[in-house]
C-alpha cells in the first residue's frame, strides 16, 4: 500500500465515524427533545415545572394557536365606550392553555409547536462539533426565557441521554 492508499484509506475511516457519530448525536438529540417538548421533564428527569394557575392575563388572539373570542374581564365584548375588545381575558396561563387544548399537568414548552419544530430541526454541525439550538430568534428568545424561568437544566442532557451518547460514540470508534 502507498502513502495515498493510506491516506485514502484513513480518510474514508473518518468519513464512517464521522457519519456514525452523527447518528448518535442525532439519536440522542431526538431523545432529548421528546423529554422536553413531550413529556415535560429536565435533565434531572423532574418536571420541569408548572403553570401559573393564579395571575389573570389577557391575550390577543393573534397570538394564539387557536382563535377565541375577544372578551374583558367580565365577558363584555366591548368597552364602555362601544370599542371592541382586542384581547381575551383569562384567569391564568393555565386557563388559557385549557381554553387552547393543551395540556396542563407540567410545562412542556409546546404552545404552538414552533419551538419544539425549530428545536427538533437544528442540529447542526460546525467544524466537526455538533450544536443544537434553534434559528429563529424569537425562539431563541423564548428557550432565554425558559432557561432564566425554570434552570439550565431543561436543555442539559440526562445522564441516561450522556451515556447512550458515549456508548454509541464509543462504537464509532470501537466498531
């Protein structure tokens, strides 16, 4: 064999475990994203917490997965002055989550979906480093959000998830 044989030969070694590795990473981060976006757990596999179920809020539907009517606080769809309400009156998040059918047993982070979308969607990898995260900045914003909210340990692997990286990782190399 000549030095290009070779050097064609460990290229195509590292082109196989870069692939492999790229299927655990992408295993892994499938796992994740259903703990977070599915089931509601962090990476300590507890709840990753609970909606308020106390402060009122109002909503502009437009924001909102479902449409609703526009209502006040005592269900008048205009104000005194004979304008219309923009916005719904709820007597908390939790409340307008019932009112938008979903779930409200513990977060899960899934309102409208976009974030568990953008999330599940983009990993990518960068100078053979392997990142995930989100593209749209207000999702971006929002991951901020749950981060400041509920801990950095929403996003953190669990040490089930680190292992199965490392032994997957491990047959990447160790075929």
């Amino acid at each position: 064999m000549n030095s290009a044989q070779w050097i064609a030969l460990q290229r195509a070694k590292f082109e196989k475990i870069g692939v492999c590795f790229g299927r655990a990473v992408s295993d892994v981060h499938a796992l994740q994203t259903q703990r977070i976006f599915v089931s509601g757990k962090n990476s300590q596999d507890a709840n990753i917490g609970s909606y308020n179920t106390s402060n009122p809020l109002y909503v502009n539907p437009k924001y909102a997965p479902k449409k609703f009517p526009t209502r006040g606080k005592n269900g008048a769809t205009k104000f005194k002055n004979g304008q219309p309400h923009k916005t719904g009156y709820f007597t908390s998040y939790s409340a307008f989550r019932q009112n938008q059918g979903r779930q409200t047993a513990t977060v899960d982070l899934r309102l409208s979906g976009a974030l568990f979308r953008d999330y599940a969607s983009s990993l990518i990898k960068i100078d053979n480093k392997w990142y995930s995260g989100v593209k749209n900045k207000d999702n971006a914003d929002k991951i901020r959000g749950a981060i400041n909210k509920y801990g950095a340990t929403v996003f953190k692997l669990t040490p089930t998830e680190l292992k199965l990286l490392n032994t997957r990782a491990a047959k990447c190399f160790n075929p």
